[in-house]
C-alpha cells in the first residue's frame, strides 16, 4: 500500500499541472455542455492502470476484480464496475504518453540503443487477424518472423529511459534513430543491426553523437578505443532492461482488442518500469564519461 500511495502522489501531483493546460488546448465547436467530474479521477484511472503492470497478474480483468474493488477499495472509494472502467481507458492515453515523458532519465554521454520486437499475435492467426490491420505489420528478428511492432528505446548507463519509438513491424532499426538520439550528447553503443557509414556521419556531423558499433563478421577490422570496446561488451544491458519490460511489466501479450488499449498498455509498462527502485546499471567512473 505504501508503494501505491507513493506512486499515486506523483501521477496525481503530474495531474493537477497537466489536466488544467490540457483543458484549454482542447478544441470547442461552441456547443454547451456539461462539466461533470468523473466518478473517478484522471490521477486514480491512471494509478489503477500503472499499478497493474507492477502486480503479478497477467489479466487486467483478475487484476481489477480481486485486487482493485476487494483490497484498495478504501483507497479507491469511488470506483467504477469493470466495464465502466475499461470504457474509460482510452481516454487516458494522452495522459500517459506525457506523463511517461516526465519519468525519462537524463542522459550522462554514455547511451545505449536497441529495438525489440511487440508481437500482437501469434504468427498461425496472422492470416485472420484484424484488430491491427493497416497498423502492424510482418517484421523479422533473430528470433524469426513475427507480426506487430517494433519497440526502439535509448537507455542511459543508469538503466533509466531516455526516449522511445513504436514503428510497425518492418521498419529498419537505423530509421528512426535520427529523433530518438536528439536530446541526446556523448556516445550511443548499439548492435551490429545499427552499422551505417551515412548513419554514423550523420550522427557525427549534424548532432556531435558517436555512434559506436562492433563490426559486422564480414567486415573489416577496425582499431577501437578499449573504453569503447568496453562499452559494447556492457551492451548487454539493455537486452535486461527489455525482458523486463516483458516478464515483468507485460507490454507484450495477444489479447489485445483495441488499438488504443494496446498503446496505453505499453505506456504504463514502461512508466511502471520508470517507477522501478532499482534499474540494471552499469558501474562506468565518473571521469571516463565525456562532458556535455
């Protein structure tokens, strides 16, 4: 209880500042209407959903019925039946989506890139699958040929998220790494799925970033500083951080029935790992990092 009242406090504080600037970007056809708050608030809908990907359950519905109305039901007092509740999901996802970008970590001149796969379904049911259609789409992986999305995310050397990208499923890794990477200073390691001469010139040139990754088995040889060849044998902290965004948060499931419901799900698994008190890190000296 005491983690949920923590984790309550920040989204209803992100909330007071958040709902009155919404409000007013909101468009108006001059029609009067009724402004009645919801039973329940936005800050409460938003802890509910977030909290869940920090439970052990794997189904919202479990989740909501046997811990939400029978265990927080002092701490929620207004709550909503779970149809009701579902109804109003969508309505989060803005929210969410800034909130999450609240929860970022600030970058420290060592990051590290990867994309992960988001499966929506399983490969037998592509043929008749419908919930996604015109969104997702048949990528591959090292792992094999899938259907869905592709996550891209940047970590600093603290394990905290420093930006992240969803594309379908057949988009090239090294595509959206241009804005992923512009708040973003020092040296980017990534995997052999990131080598690209232009890419690395680009990055270079046009935004000071160094993008350092180990050669391809075909290529030549290249002399690489040893911190450097430190670093991308560290790399694999990211691929720690992404099982836990899956075993532990739950951003990949197929039982998905709505497309804004997917995207609000996968928001609150990253703000749930946010959230997180310990985060995989690397133990890199304060001195080998390069200044801003």
């Amino acid at each position: 209880m005491d983690s949920l009242e923590a984790l309550f406090c920040a989204v209803d504080d992100f909330c007071q500042t958040f709902e009155p600037l919404w409000t007013q970007q909101l468009l108006n056809d001059g029609t009067k209407r009724r402004c009645r708050p919801p039973r329940l608030s936005l800050s409460e809908r938003m802890t509910i959903l977030i909290a869940f990907h920090q439970s052990h359950y794997r189904n919202f519905k479990a989740y909501y019925l046997q811990t939400v109305t029978q265990q927080w039901s002092e701490a929620f007092p207004h709550l909503l039946s779970y149809q009701r509740f579902v109804e109003w999901i969508p309505s989060t996802l803005i929210p969410l989506s800034v909130y999450l970008h609240s929860c970022f970590g600030s970058c420290t001149g060592v990051s590290i890139l990867d994309a992960t796969k988001i499966a929506v379904c399983h490969n037998r049911r592509i043929p008749r699958h419908r919930v996604f259609k015109d969104m997702a789409a048949r990528g591959k992986t090292s792992m094999g040929w899938f259907y869905g999305f592709k996550l891209h995310l940047v970590v600093n050397d603290q394990g905290e998220l420093l930006n992240i990208a969803l594309t379908p499923g057949n988009t090239d890794d090294r595509v959206p790494v241009s804005n992923l990477l512009k708040p973003l200073f020092g040296k980017v390691i990534a995997d052999r799925g990131y080598v690209s001469q232009p890419l690395f010139e680009h990055l270079l040139h046009e935004m000071g970033i160094r993008l350092i990754v180990p050669p391809r088995r075909n290529m030549k040889n290249r002399l690489m500083n040893l911190m450097d060849k430190i670093l991308t044998r560290k790399r694999s902290i990211v691929e720690t951080i992404i099982d836990q965004f899956k075993n532990i948060s739950q951003i990949e499931h197929s039982r998905h029935r709505s497309p804004v419901n997917f995207f609000v799900n996968v928001v609150c698994g990253l703000i749930a790992y946010c959230h997180q008190p310990k985060k995989p890190s690397l133990s890199i000296d304060e001195y080998l990092l390069p200044a801003a």
